[in-house]
C-alpha cells in the first residue's frame, strides 16, 4: 500500500490517510442516531436503514484497512 500511497499528492495522501477514521465518526453517529430513533420516536424504518448504512460502512473501512 505504500507505493500507492508515494504516487498520491500531498493533500490527496492526507485525504485518503484520514478518510477511514472520518467514516468511523460516521458509523457512530448513524449507530447512536438509528438507536435514538427507535427507542425515542419508534420510527423503525429510518432507525432500520441508519443500522443498515452503518455495517455497510464499517465493512468500507475494514476493506480499505487490509
């Protein structure tokens, strides 16, 4: 992964260094976010796809981290 990381630019290098804890924060928010919808609002539609974007992220940034 180095090598690619050497033909990157120096902004698009940093971006792509801190794009996996940035979508961390992401898969928090969603999983706190769908757990206040269900429990407070009973809205288990929305809650359900908030869960749902959540694995589907975490799965990105496992990916990306291999």
């Amino acid at each position: 992964m180095d090598g690619y990381y050497g033909t990157l630019g120096g902004v698009a290098q940093a971006m792509a260094a801190s794009a996996p804890a940035i979508s961390m924060l992401a898969v928090f928010a969603l999983v706190l976010g769908g757990v206040a919808l269900w429990v407070k609002k009973g809205d288990r539609q929305k809650a359900v796809l908030m869960l749902v974007l959540a694995v589907v992220i975490f799965g990105n940034v496992v990916i990306w981290t291999l």
